[in-house]
C-alpha cells in the first residue's frame, strides 16, 4: 500500500511537471476513465492509441517544438526534423499519421476556441496547421500516392495566416459545430493572403 504522503509527492511532482511543458500540453486530453463531462474532441478519437503509443509521443514532442518556437517556418520543420529522427516509423504508417493529423487538427480548434485574439496563441494555431497540412501532403504524395508532388504553397500560406484563415481551415475539417460561432465573427474579416512575389 503507498502511503499518502508518497502520493501527495507524486501528486505535486506531476503538477510541476505540466507546469514546465507550457500551455499548449494543457489541450490534450487527460487519459481518465471517468465520462461525467462530456468534452468535444472535434472528431478526433484520443484513445485509438494507447498512452504510451508513439503516435502519442510524437504529438507531445511537436508541441514541445511549437511551445518553444518564435518562427513558425522554423518551428514546422523543426517539428518535423525532431520527429523524423525520433519516430521515423510513424511517418510511413498510413494510420498513425491520420490519427495525428485528426489529433493537430483538433489541437488547433481548441487553441482557436480559447483564444482570446492573443498573437500568440495564433503562432501556435498557424504553426499546428502547417504541420498538419504537411502531414497532408506527405500522406497524398508519399503514403497514398495520390498526387505527384506536394504542394508547399499550402503549408506556406497556414504558416503565415490569420485568425480568419485558420478559423475557416478548421471549420472544414471538424465534423462538430464548435467553431460556428468563431467562424461567423471572423467572416467580416479581410480575406488576407501572403504574396509570394
């Protein structure tokens, strides 16, 4: 039997831990079996991996990259530089990379959703959204063979968008109603767009 005051040390150490990995951890869900509160996951089903998957740890250490972050095209490839050398196996399993993609996508909708118009909290929201339209492109080009190349000039534009951009990305691919409230406040907004010339 472990005695409280070990529990209570455990208890305070993994506090302090989720403390130090920044806010960004705070959006994923805690793996809990209780279901008195029901919390969208904007279709993204957390529990298809087990805890300890690598798909799990290649989430948390994307998210570590961005946390870190202060230059959004330097953050996505370093993202997938780290991600590369630790889980490589990851990026040739079809299924792993869906689940992430589901899983950036669904990060993404909750940092919109409690954002409160913070520059920062759009870096993060843009910088997850081009990592997640990379993994796109790298599942149609190389898993699925389905186009020829990737198409860089879309991870680009998320890279550098804004809030109307990123609410109006998610919205499409969220099968909830999460962001209809967002996306109509943002709707006014300028249609705004990098240019590349």
């Amino acid at each position: 039997m472990v005695s409280r005051k070990k529990l209570k040390g455990q208890a305070r150490k993994a506090k302090a831990k989720e403390k130090k990995r920044g806010p960004l951890f705070a959006l994923l869900p805690k793996n809990s079996t209780s279901t008195s509160i029901a919390v969208c996951t904007h279709g993204w089903s957390p529990n298809e991996f087990p805890a300890d998957h690598d798909c799990h740890k290649f989430v948390e250490a994307v998210l570590d990259v961005i946390t870190n972050a202060t230059v959004a095209g330097a953050a996505c490839s370093d993202a997938i530089d780290a991600t590369g050398i630790q889980y490589p196996e990851v990026w040739n399993d079809q299924n792993c990379l869906e689940w992430i993609h589901q899983a950036l996508i669904s990060i993404g909708t909750s940092i919109i959703l409690s954002s409160e118009d913070d520059d920062r909290e759009v870096f993060d929201c843009s910088t997850t959204m081009g990592l997640c339209e990379h993994i796109q492109q790298h599942l149609a080009c190389i898993v699925y063979e389905s186009q020829p190349f990737c198409y860089h000039a879309r991870v680009h534009d998320l890279l550098n968008a804004d809030q109307r951009r990123l609410v109006s990305y998610l919205k499409k691919r969220i099968p909830c109603s999460c962001l209809d409230e967002k996306y109509k406040a943002v709707k006014s907004f300028p249609k705004m767009g990098t240019c590349r010339y």
